[in-house]
C-alpha cells in the first residue's frame, strides 16, 4: 500500500512539508483543498524532485462552503470551489479528491432531510461531471454526528453515491470516524470496499495511528482482504493540553490566517513545533508499516 498524507494540520511552507514527507519515506501527499493557496508549477516541481507523488486533495469545507447550504448562492459557490479542487488535483499529477459535502462544524440543519439530499445530490452532480472532464475521481467521506449532522455513515455514503450516479463518485471512509459511528468498523470496510476511493488513517483518540487504541494490523488486513490496495491517509490531529499536565509548548516556528487556524482549533489542535509534529509523522508511517501497510 502506499502512504501519503494530508498537509493541513500544520499551515507551514509547501517545500518544508514535501522535504519531511520524503525524508520520512511517505510515498506522497494529498494537498491541503485551497487551490489558490498554492502555485501549481512549483508543487509539482518539487515533487518531481523529492519523487513523491501528489494523490490527490481534501475539500477543507470552513464556514460558507456548504453544497446543502439553504442559500443557493452558497451552494453555486461551493460547486465552483471543488471545481477548482478537481482542477488543482489534475494539475499535481493526481487523480481524486475527497469531499465532505457541508460544512465541518455545523450540525443544525436548514432545511428538510429531503431537500439537503436533494440538493447535495445536485451539487455533487455537477462537481463530479467537471472532475470527469479532468481525469478526477471523487470519494464521499462520512464525518461523526459532532462535525456534521448529515453525512456520518458508511451506508448513508454509499446511497449518496448511488444517487448522484457519475462512475467517478465513489466513497472515503476515516478510521478515527468510523469508530466512533459504525456498529462495526471491520464490516463497514468490508461493505463499502467496493467503492473506495482513500481511506484515512489516524487513531481512535485522533492521534497518529499507533498511539491510541485502535488494531492497526487488523485493520490493513480487513482491508487487503476486502480488495481494497489504494492508498493510506495519514490525518491525525492532535488534541492541545490546556491543564497544568500539559508540557511546555515550543513556538510552532509558522504562522497560519485566521481561516486556518480556526479550523485547525475547531479539531481540538492547535499549531505546534516542527519537531514535535515530525514526531507523530514519523509514528505515523512506522506504525503503519508495520502493520502490513
């Protein structure tokens, strides 16, 4: 299997995330979904140039990102964001990205369950018929009930794909969510294996994998068994100690704007030192080798 991982959790410079990938044996990343953020050239070039691949991207849905958003021009405007995802995607050499469909943090809805289906139904449609166009995939990813209130589980995912109903939608499932939502974890892998698009690794308590509680061999396993031989996301986010047992924290030595940081806080992390989160990348990958990735 190949090892890649998400870039959002620490705003730092693209070059200094690239280096530690490859200096820690990663096989690529999947880029942070902030197409404007990033000079698609330069990326690329310096992916080529550690030989790492770019996988592919994460939509990062903050606050007015919302494709079941009860104001259409939300919505339109939310379309035209993962358009230019499914875009920046083809320009990195990748070939998906995944899509969490409203927005992270909000768990009231607007609407009637029929009309976000609907609508979430017509604006993935449209997402998805412009990825086509370039190439890209799409993998649906259900979040726990406390960061969305519409998509959670693996089968709701699956019938969410049916309806849209473009061959280039599949699924992404997350360990750290399907723990907490599924009756059982090992099974909803086995039932949406199928359609996997990525899976998303980090522990049940959100950590790296390796450093909470979660059976990491079993889970590989499961899923070589269930056919599935994509790649492993490493997306850990970890929790900040506000009580007197924290550590002294180092300065994190990188700045990020107030919409990342925000939604960075909004996980339960903060911004930390580069070698403490080298630390975890490095537990990450480790770990997961070791357990048959």
């Amino acid at each position: 299997m190949n090892v890649c991982m998400h870039n959002w959790m620490r705003p730092e410079p693209i070059e200094r995330t690239i280096e530690r990938l490859a200096a820690l044996g990663y096989d690529g990343i999947q880029i942070m979904g902030e197409p404007r953020k990033y000079d698609h050239q330069q990326v690329r070039a310096l992916l080529d140039k550690h030989r790492l691949q770019c996988f592919g991207s994460v939509s990062i849905m903050i606050r007015g990102r919302d494709l079941l958003h009860a104001d259409p021009y939300y919505r339109d405007m939310a379309v035209a964001y993962c358009c230019e995802i499914a875009d920046m995607v083809a320009n990195l050499g990748g070939n998906f990205f995944t899509l969490v469909p409203s927005e992270v943090g909000k768990v009231v809805a607007m609407d009637t369950p029929e009309q976000e289906w609907a609508w979430a139904v017509e604006g993935i449609r449209k997402v998805a018929k412009h990825a086509k166009t370039r190439g890209v995939k799409i993998g649906l990813e259900p979040l726990n009930r406390f960061e969305t209130n519409f998509l959670n589980r693996h089968d709701q995912a699956i019938k969410l794909m049916e309806d849209v109903a473009e061959e280039n939608v599949g699924v992404c499932l997350d360990a750290f969510h399907i723990n907490i939502e599924e009756d059982d974890m090992y099974e909803a892998i086995r039932k949406t294996a199928p359609y996997l698009v990525d899976f998303h690794v980090a522990d049940n308590n959100r950590r790296a994998p390796g450093e909470g509680a979660i059976d990491w061999s079993k889970l590989i396993s499961t899923l070589k068994e269930a056919g599935y031989n994509g790649q492993l996301t490493v997306e850990f986010v970890v929790p900040f100690d506000r009580s007197p047992l924290a550590h002294k924290m180092e300065d994190a030595g990188t700045t990020a704007t107030e919409a990342e940081l925000k939604f960075i806080r909004d996980h339960g992390s903060d911004l930390m030192a580069d070698a403490e989160y080298t630390k975890h990348c490095e537990q990450a990958i480790k770990h997961l080798r070791k357990s048959g990735a």
